[in-house]
C-alpha cells in the first residue's frame, strides 16, 4: 500500500477521534503565525521602501525622501502603522512620519541597535512591533524604523480564542499525539534515513546506499537514489583514473622539458644556465659548511680549423665525442656543461686546487688519447685547461669563475695543451 493510501487513511481517522483535543493547539499556532505573517509583511514593505529610501539619499533628494516616507505612511496605516522615520547613523531623523520632529535624535536602544545592525531587526514592546532596515545602495546610506500597532490583532486573537476554548482544547492534544506518532512512523523516520544516507553521499562516501524503506515511493525513492550514487561512484572512479593519467603525464612532460631548459641540444650535457645555477648554489653550500670548490674551464685548441676544413657538422661531432670522453671519468657529484660555442665548463665539489689539476690532466691526456686515436680529425685535437679553486682564488662566483677564464688564457698564451691554475687572490 502507498504512502498516499497511508496518509489518506490515517489523517481522517486521527482527526475525526482527535479533532477537539488539538483545538487550542491550533489557536496558539494561529497566534503565533498571524504575529510571524504580520511581521514578515510588513518588514517586507519597510525592506521594499528602504530600497527607494537609499536611492533618494545617495541623490541628496530630501524633497523626494520626504515624499516617499509621507506616501508609505498612507499605505502603511491600514496595517497599524503608527510611526515611521529615517535615521543617519547619527540617529538624527532625515525623515518622519510626523514632519516635526525632522532633525531630532532617536537616543533610544532599539534605534541604536538597529543603526548597529548590518540587516534588518525587529522587537516586540507590548502590543508595539517595531521594525528596522538598513537603506543600502552599494553602501549603506541610512536606517529606517517603524513602530506598528498590535491592538487590532489581539483582539481578533481573543475572539477566536473565545470561540474555541470551550470544546478544542482536548481535541488538539490528541490530534497533535497521533500525527506525531503516525507520521513519524510513515514519513519522518523514513525521511530521516534517506536524508542521512544522502548526507554522507554528498560528503564523498558514494558507497554509502540507502536501506530498505518502507511504502512503494519510499522504496521507490531509495532505489533510483542507490542507483544514482552507483553512476557517480563509477563516474567518479573513472574520472580519478583519468586525472591520475593527465597528472602523470603533465609531470612527464614538465620534467622533459625542464630537461630541455637544462640541456645543450647538441652534446647532451647542461647547458650555460644549469652551470651558473649550479656554482651559486654549490658556492653557498661550501660557504656554510667551510668547504672547498673547483671550477675547471676548459677550450678546445684550434677548434675553428676543424670548421674550416671539415665543415660544420665534423665540428659538432667533435663536440659530442668531447662531451662523451670528458664526462666519463667525473663522480656523480660533479656537474660538466657546454658552456657556449667550444667551451666547456666542470663543477668540482669538495676539490682541493691540487686535487682539481690531478682532474683537469686527466681529461687533458683523455681527450688528446681517445679523441685522436680514430685519425678522423685533420689535425691533432687538444685542450687547454684553467683551473680556480673557492676560497681560494675568490669569494664568489663571479670571481672563481673569472678566475678560471683568466687561468684558460693563461694556458692558451703558454701554448695550449695544458692545464694552469688560477694564482690565488
């Protein structure tokens, strides 16, 4: 049987066995919501007016406000309306029901507290409401208070009150009872359950599934709602699997190409910019902890004539075949990069000066070895070699690495093929 059927069987029942008990109870109600009724209509009318209140003060329209107010005390007063006014936030009157009393100051709590208020505000002071409203447009630009009769309302309340105290008091109590019990039973417990389970399915528990309900549309209700968080949850499953996909391959693409930012194109090691951030940072590193650093800066001697009588693309395979034989003996620790053209550049982390020359001959007798052991090269292929050292040969970056340039010359000017270290500072 459907819930309506159930409805429509147990109302009719509980109220015609009930009906005089829950007689005052509906009295009280009556009371209650013809005092919410009245205050919510007529705190929608002072709403509506403070919006025109704002608009005539923004303008400085005085003439237009006072208009405003006098037409909205007219058409207020058949809803016992016995005051109202516009206030600044000084609480001095712009505008009044009652034109003398223009420019007074309202000092008293309620219009305090309504001037203090970011929206609107009510009181009940006996058989007075009183009302307020802030007038915003864009900013607030005054407050308006009313104060509304109540005697009207009472009276129609102990009328019907009158009316029905003689037979209904009873017949509410129990009216009240069996609905509770009824309806608890056929529609709020069943109705808390799915509002639970809904809940925790829109809190991200999509495996959460509603019981068992009793009623064809509750039950109804329960499966078309179990089978909704089932799509969601595969929707959900498929779209984190898809998420997961794209987030590894953007941070698959974004560590190629930092590897690109990084990298000489053509010899595969760092590039000019990896090496100057590299020595800045290695430099401080060794500064904190009082260590030394080596920076090698190595030319390859007569580069150009390997261009000129080979080409180009001979050139760039000496390159790489440098960048290979060079990089095959440094330490994991050891940074070697392409710094422009024919230069190449090598961090020495924790290198004494001394340890860093035993490096640089090494590569020296490597390169003039393996490089020339092909005779692909029409002529002898060498380098030369500039050796500094941090502490020793400068303080800073600029300065070591300067160093070392200067030591390369050095080794150029004495004949190439060798290895010169920088002289200290």
């Amino acid at each position: 049987m459907g819930i309506r059927v159930q409805l429509t069987l147990l109302v009719p029942g509980v109220v015609a066995i009930a009906l005089t008990a829950v007689a005052s109870l509906a009295v009280r109600a009556s009371n209650r919501d013809a005092l919410e009724e009245f205050k919510e209509l007529n705190l929608t009318a002072i709403e509506a007016l403070s919006v025109t209140v704002a608009t005539s003060v923004a303008q400085n329209d005085m003439s237009a406000l006072d208009t405003v107010v006098a037409h909205a005390t007219e058409r207020l007063e058949v809803h016992g309306l016995m005051e109202l006014a516009v206030v600044d936030d000084d609480a001095r009157v712009m505008a009044h029901s009652s034109p003398e009393k223009f420019n007074r100051v309202l000092a008293d709590p309620f219009t305090q507290q309504a001037i203090a208020s970011d929206g609107p505000v009510w009181v009940r002071e006996g058989n007075v409401m009183r009302i307020a409203t802030p007038a915003v447009s864009g900013i607030r630009w005054a407050t308006v208070t009313a104060r509304f009769s109540l005697a009207q309302m009472e009276t129609a309340f102990w009328e019907v009150r009158k009316r029905w105290a003689l037979g209904t008091i009873g017949l509410f109590f129990f009216i009240a009872g069996a609905l509770f019990f009824g309806l608890n039973r056929v529609v709020i417990r069943p109705v808390a359950i799915l509002q639970q389970s809904v809940r925790r399915m829109g809190e991200g528990h999509l495996s959460t599934r509603v019981p068992g309900l009793p009623g064809r549309e509750m039950s109804e209700l329960s499966d078309i709602v179990n089978r909704m968080a089932t799509a969601l949850q595969s929707e959900r499953e498929n779209l984190e699997r898809t998420v997961a996909d794209r987030t590894r391959e953007l941070s698959d693409a974004n560590s190629r190409l930092e590897r690109l930012a990084v990298t000489d194109g053509l010899t595969g090691l760092f590039n000019h910019r990896r090496f100057q951030e590299s020595l800045h940072s290695e430099l401080l590193r060794c500064e904190r902890h009082k260590r030394p650093l080596a920076v090698l800066m190595l030319d390859v001697d007569f580069f150009k004539r390997v261009n000129d009588s080979m080409g180009h693309p001979a050139g760039d395979e000496l390159l790489r075949r440098l960048a290979e034989v060079l990089g095959r003996d440094l330490r994991a620790t050891d940074l070697i990069s392409r710094y422009g053209g024919e230069e190449f550049a090598v961090l020495l982390p924790e290198t004494t000066k001394a340890e860093a020359m035993q490096v640089a001959e090494r590569m020296r007798e490597a390169v003039e070895q393996r490089i020339n052991e092909t005779n692909a090269w029409t002529q002898k292929i060498t380098v030369s070699i500039g050796v500094a050292t941090f502490p020793e040969d400068g303080k800073t970056a600029e300065v070591v690495l300067d160093a070392a340039d200067q030591a390369l010359y050095v080794a150029k000017r004495q004949g190439r093929n060798r290895v010169v270290g920088a002289k200290a500072a």
